[in-house]
C-alpha cells in the first residue's frame, strides 16, 4: 500500500491536485462540519472549487434527512447548493426499492410496503418515489411493550404485521426502541428484505461521537444470527452508480473527499475514482491514514488547506 | 462429537438418567415454561425430582427479575422454590462487581457506582450487594435526545456523567433508547468497564422470539468497533463457579437441563458437568441436537418425558 501525500503548505502540490479533478465528491459531517459547527475553511473551499468550475457533489449517509432537507442545511450555512448535487442514503435505498427491487426481487413486488425504522428524511425519499411505507416517525410505535403486543406478533396477526410489507428499511433512528425492534425482526422472519440505509456505526456530533444508522440495526443483526442488511450509503457502490448515472462524469476525474476511511475513502477506491482525499476533522487519525488497512490518496489537516492552492 | 441419546419413550434409559445425577440445573424460560404459558410436565416433573431427593436450581439469564422475582414467578405457577434456588445473571453479575472487581480492577475501586442499562431486577440486586447504581429504571433517561446532551456528553459534563461511574452494566432493558446508548458509550469511553448480564440475543415468549439482552448491548458493541461486554449469564463459567461455591456440589454428579445449545449446553459441557439434557420446547431444533457444533447428552421433546422414568 502506498503512503497518502499530506498536501498542507505545499502550494504546488495542491494546485496540482486541484487540477487533476473535474468533479469533487463531499463527505458532509466531519468535511464541511461538525454537528452544528461549520468548520471556516468549507465555505471559501467551496466557493473556489466552483469558480474554478469544478462540480461538487454532497454525498451524505445521513439517513434523517431528505435531499431538500440537505440543501436547505447546506443554504443556512452559507452553501449555495441544488437538490441534484445532494446524495443522500436514504435517496439512494428509495431508488432501489422502487426501480430495482421489482426486477431483482419479483416476489417483493406483489408485497410493495417499507417497514421503517428511521426518521423523516426517508420518509421523504420513499414518498418522493412513490412508495408506500409505515413505522418510522409514527407516534403509534413510539411506546412500550406490552404483552398484548408479543401474542399478536408472535401470531403474526395482521392487525399489527401488515401482509404488504416486503422490506424493512432501518436508518438512524433517534427514537428506535424496544418495540420497533420487535416489529421488524418478526416481518423480516416472515420474509420481508432487511435493507438499511447505511451501517455507520457512530454520527459524529460536537466533537464527539453518537450512535450512528449501523447501531440501531445492530440489534436485529444479533437476532438474525448475524446477517447483516443490504445498505446503500457509502461505501456501497449502488450510491456510487446513482451518482455516475446522473452526472456521466469521467470516475478517473473525479475524487471523493471524506473523514472516515471505511466509508468515504472505501467509497471512492473501490468506485476506482481517480482520487481520494482524507481530513482530519472527523473520525479517523493521522495513524488510521497513514497506517491503516484503508488509505487515501492524499490528506490535510482540514479542507480549508486546500485554499492555498486558490 | 458423539450422537445425543434420545429418551423418550425408554423408561429404563430415563431412570438410569435421573438415577445418575444428585443436582439438576435448569433453565426456565423455554424449559419450564414460554412467557407466560407454564407447560403442563413441569410441575410433576419437578415434584418427582423432589421426591427422589434431588437438588434442583433453577438458572436464569433473564436479567429484568431479581431471584425474589424469579421465586414469586416460580411460586405463582405453582413450583415451590427458596431464593437461594435461584441463580440469575444480575445476581452473578453483581457479585463479581462488589467481590471481584475490587481485587481485580483497583482502578476502578475508586468509581463504584454503576451505570445500568436495563431493568428493575439488575437495579434490586445491586442495591442487595450494597453497589451505587444511575441510569435503570430512572424515568429522566427515558426521554429523546435533545442538543444539549450532545454538548453536554461529548464534553463530558460531570452534571451529565457523574465521575464516581467506573462499570457500565447492560442487561434486558424493554425501554433502551438512544440517550441511553449515548450515556453508556461515553462513560465507556470515559473508561468505565462494559459488562452485560448476558448476551442472549433473544428472549422467548409466546412461541416466538423478542430481542434479548445480547440485542440491547449491540449497539455498544457496533460503536466500540466489536468490542464485547464480559458477560455473566450462561455459558459464562463465572456463574457455573458461583452456584458450585454455594451449594459444593459434585459436578460428576449434576445435570444441566435447556433449550439452547449456545448458552444452556455448552454452560454444562464447558462447567463439565456429567450430563447435559436438551429440551424441543424452546430455541433449539432437533437437528440443533444431533448435528449442530454444541451438543447435549441427552434430549427429549419436554420435560415431562422425564415423567416416564418416574
């Protein structure tokens, strides 16, 4: 494995790397901010990428919330951006579902309802496509247990387990509990698809880490023996695909920016993309990038580096 | 690996079986009963071994009762019991905080209070061996998260995360939520030590399964990167060691009798006891039994096939 090219106050070499690439993939949390924290290089970053016109993408696993829910956090920060540059896991689960699903899983079809355990961005992007869904922001499964609740599901009683459910869709969940868990094990045991959005398993937030979308599937992973879910944020590549299907653009022109070495620089070696650029604001170390199983390209200590090469 | 006798049916093999053994351990939930629903062979069954003058202990990894719990549950479905007849997994687990941990993690001598993730049994046994607890059954963590306890957690506020924690202790816990995965993670990161009950990934009632302890404790698991509690439920030896201490029994001379190869046999066979005895009306299959990695001595379909040897 080769050693990533650290590019901070190497005015050349940034040039050089800004130049090699048409399109810029963005990782959000842990790139662009933290939590709420806007970290002050991103906005003039951004702004020079494009006046040099590049495209930028904002690839995003966060699953809560919709494409129209990025832009608009992208705006409030100052980031002028359009739902089509905006990718997001819960978008990229609601394609499949609707346009891949019905070829790939024909039995599915006939059973055409999503078991959500997640919050209102995938709501948003199921509804977006057309697909009909329940669980997820419902108050109904915002409850306790009751042993009312056990008899009926372990009948599989349709009052409870809708027959028309042929996936559970799990994301980060802020309000997951006991009973949502139990309801989407026992559609998944009575044949619906185990699909998430994405399996990362920490968000990062005020410089700490939280709970992310693959620790709330986590559970039903223990009790499914340890299958995992079918996912589609990075490092998948059916998000990867979504992106090159709209865009037509050339992958050896393009680089993937990101904090996390087994999503974001995963994501984009294995979509072969000409580049992958680490940072250090986010979740991996210098060490994981140096020495890890999974290395960029190149990295800095924070996106605003790249402003050197302006 | 050897086949598994199977009884039923052979009266002389029954009683050769019962004659064998002086103590029978028995696992509950799956054995004795499903939930709520008591099988009808388990009463006599019981009262026949009493009569032979064995010794019976129930053994449970349900970590929600405390062994009074267990014994008024025992006595309600008409099986006389004593407290000290019953081993649970809060029990175990809380032994080993207020007797092992002091000699085997000084460090954490100086922060003994518990943080706890489940329910009121681990709460009554703790209180029983002295050992400060927070979290539990406390209502103020069954709430959303809200953005202040981002802050608070990550910078590890002492108004949020009390200092004295030093072990972090996961059991069952019917109302586990995202605040609460939050809290436990952090003061595992803060250093406190990860324990569970046990790691039951799940939890039979009505025919049908539920999650388990083992699925409440997976989303430390997935954020810590794999790291597993030490757990103190079957198969952990440390309660096949606290039960033998107790009664100083001849493990030549006892039986382990469950539903589950995981946890039941294989607590029998690694605890070396002369016998292990599978029962059909829990978890396990018959093809578990006979061609599965963990296999017990002996097998019926129930345990009133017991009855026949009587």
């Amino acid at each position: 494995m080769s050693t990533p090219e650290y590019l901070k106050g190497n005015k050349d070499a940034i040039r050089g790397f800004i130049d090699k690439y048409d399109v810029f993939l963005f990782d959000c949390d842990g790139v662009l901010w933290s939590g709420d924290h806007l970290f002050p290089g991103s906005v003039p970053t951004l702004e020079m990428l494009r006046k040099k016109n590049k495209r930028v993408v904002f690839v995003t696993n966060n699953s809560t919330k919709s494409r129209e829910d990025y832009r608009k956090k992208l705006e409030s920060m100052g980031i002028p951006a359009t739902v089509e540059e905006v990718f997001g896991s819960s978008y990229s689960a609601s394609i499949y579902i609707s346009r891949i699903l019905p070829q790939s899983h024909p039995e599915v079809k006939k059973r055409n309802k999503v078991f959500v355990v997640g919050e209102a961005g995938i709501e948003t992007e199921l509804a977006s496509e057309g697909i009909p869904y329940l669980g997820g922001t419902d108050p109904a499964y915002r409850r306790d247990v009751t042993p009312e609740d056990y008899k009926l599901l372990a009948a599989g009683d349709p009052s409870v387990l809708d027959p028309d459910v042929g996936v559970v869709l799990v994301g980060l969940d802020f309000h997951f509990n006991y009973l949502k868990i139990c309801y989407a094990y026992h559609y998944i045991k009575r044949g619906a698809l185990f699909l998430a959005t994405n399996t990362d398993s920490t968000l990062p937030s005020a410089g700490a880490l939280f709970p992310g979308a693959g620790s709330v599937s986590a559970p039903l992973v223990k009790m499914l023996g340890g299958q995992e879910p079918m996912a589609f944020g990075k490092p998948n590549q059916a998000m990867m695909d979504a992106i090159e299907g709209k865009f037509q653009f050339d992958r050896s022109k393009a680089c993937m920016i990101g904090d996390r070495t087994n999503t974001d620089i995963r994501f984009g070696l294995e979509g072969k993309l000409g580049g992958t650029l680490g940072v250090l604001t986010g979740v991996a170390t210098k060490e994981d990038f140096l020495e890890g199983d999974v290395r960029p390209h190149y990295y800095v200590d924070e996106l605003g580096d790249l402003l050197e090469g302006a």
